[in-house]
C-alpha cells in the first residue's frame, strides 16, 4: 500500500494537539507535515464541578474548527480524535462529542486510561535505541493536566496504570498548597506501584508539556526548540532546581521565562513538582523527555487500521 495521509488529534485537560504526518503502513515509517497544539483547558472546574464548563468547550471547539481547516488544506484521508482525563470524567461529554463530530466529520474517541498509556508508550519508545544508551526496560510516564500515565516495557506494554494527578488537577485542587500536593502526588504514586513496578526500569522517559517546559529551561533554552528538548538527559539534581526556582516564582516571573507557554505560568509548578516526585520515587538518576508522545502513538494506531 502506498503512503497515506494521517491527522491525529489529542485532546486532553489542558491543551489540545494536532499532527498531520504521511504514513507508510509497511514500513512504519511517519513523516511529520504539520504539529501544532493549542492550550484550552479543558478540564478547567471538571474536579471540583464534574461537568465541562461553556467557555472551556468553545474554546476547544474554536481549536477545532482551525485543525479542520489545517486538515482540509493537507488532503487527510484518515484521522482519528482521541480524548482523554478531562472528558472521561465530565458528567456533560456527550456536549463535547456532539460539538467536534459536527466541526471534524469525526466520533472523539474518550479512551480509558490503560489505553491512553499504551498510546503513550508506543509514541514516545519507537524510535529510541539501545546504542543510544535509552536501553528498555522504559518506564514511560505521560504527565498531562489531569491525570498521569505510567506504562513499564521493553518492545511492548507489560503494565500500565492511570492516576488522578496532573498539573492542572493539582493546581485547583490545592492552589500554592505544596505539602497538600505531595500528599496527593505520593498517594497516587503508590496507587500506581499497585500496577506498574516504579523501580525497575532501566531508563525513565517524561512526555508532555510539563516535563518539556522544565527539560526546555534546565537546559537553558533563551526560546522553545523541539530539537533540542528531544531525548535531551536531565539529571535529578537540574530538576530539583528547576522545581524549587518555579514553586518560588512570582506568576510574573514564571511569565517571563522565555519557554513559557503562556497557558501553563499558573499550572507549570504543580507540574514540576509531580515531576520530581516521580523521578524520586523511581530512583531515576536523570529523566529522558520525548517530544514524541501519545500524539504519534495515536498515528501509529491509524497504521494499523490502514495497513
């Protein structure tokens, strides 16, 4: 079969991310046309009221109608929307389904948090090889703004589970409250070693916004390049720093880090403190941050449909 033109959309609590790729489903190979994501907090209130707020949805559905016409203009031929914490735990997602099929043509796909995971861990381990010294086994851990993934496998998924902290979550759940946080972050932790074995992998690899905003600035980066947050090795000691400058920053200050996505200055130290906590409870030395995530997961399932 020849190349087909894929689109694949991530919607999750937070931000909501488009890649449109051409796709060779015999040799897996996927070559990136178009990537964009666009912060529209979702799962704004979503904890603390059960439902997806008005704003929140027409925010999202704005973002919508602009990858459509990004997919038109590509001549997509296949897409599929999948989305995750946020509307998997709205009482009201039958809104949101409703408002992207009538914008994309598309039935949103709200997978489960195992799911999730996989995708995950397929986008972010495909390419990483042992002679880089990223040997498997991988702990994979995608922290989003409502939920957080850890999937632990060599060329394939051997446990997975999804808990209820990300860093939009945090955030409203606890303001600037740090040691609430940490409790909430180490509960959840040990809800996830119920599943996935925290500790025993030989590389430990961060997804998201998060973990790319904090690699971005412990590297010193005076602007956001891809290039160089792509499997860049951030040692445990950089993250502590990192974590503690962000907790101590002023919302200005945060603003004014020249990686800072405006979408994440009231969200980013929440983040970075789950990140940390992460990396301590596994013991990881340093953290390797993919730009490739559940977004190329999500195309590498496409391949499958097609192939």
């Amino acid at each position: 079969m020849s190349t087909v033109r894929v689109a694949a959309i991530d919607c999750g609590t937070n931000s909501i991310r488009l890649l449109v790729a051409d796709l060779d489903p015999a040799t897996g190979e996927l070559r990136d046309l178009d990537r964009r994501m666009t912060i529209v907090r979702l799962g704004q209130g979503v904890d603390r009221t059960g439902r997806l707020a008005p704003e929140a949805l027409e925010r999202t559905f704005a973002a919508c109608r602009e990858y459509a016409a990004v997919i038109a203009e590509h001549g997509v031929t296949e897409l599929r929307f999948v989305a995750t914490s946020a509307s998997r735990d709205a009482e009201n997602r039958d809104e949101f389904i409703d408002g992207v099929r009538a914008i994309l043509g598309v039935e949103p796909e709200v997978v489960s948090g195992d799911e999730e995971a996989e995708l995950s861990f397929t986008g972010a381990t495909r390419e990483l090889k042992a002679a880089d010294g990223l040997v498997p086994p991988y702990l994979v851990f995608d922290l989003g703004g409502g939920s957080t993934e850890f999937v632990l496998g060599t060329d394939r998924v051997e446990a997975a589970r999804s808990v209820d902290i990300g860093c939009v979550r945090m955030t409203e759940r606890h303001g600037e409250d740090t040691l609430a946080m940490r409790v909430d972050i180490k509960r959840a932790l040990d809800l996830a070693a119920e599943t996935v074995p925290l500790t025993g992998a030989a590389t430990l690899v961060g997804l998201a916004g998060t973990a790319t905003t904090v690699a971005a600035i412990a590297l010193g980066l005076t602007a956001y390049d891809p290039a160089a947050v792509h499997h860049a090795r951030i040692p445990l000691a950089r993250v502590h720093e990192v974590t503690e400058m962000l907790l101590a920053a002023s919302p200005e200050e945060r603003a004014a880090i020249p990686v800072m996505h405006p979408g994440r200055v009231d969200v980013i130290g929440a983040g970075a403190l789950v990140l940390l906590a992460v990396m301590e409870r596994t013991g990881a030395a340093e953290l390797v941050v993919s730009e490739h995530d559940i977004l190329d997961g999500i195309a590498w399932s496409v391949a499958g449909r097609v192939g």
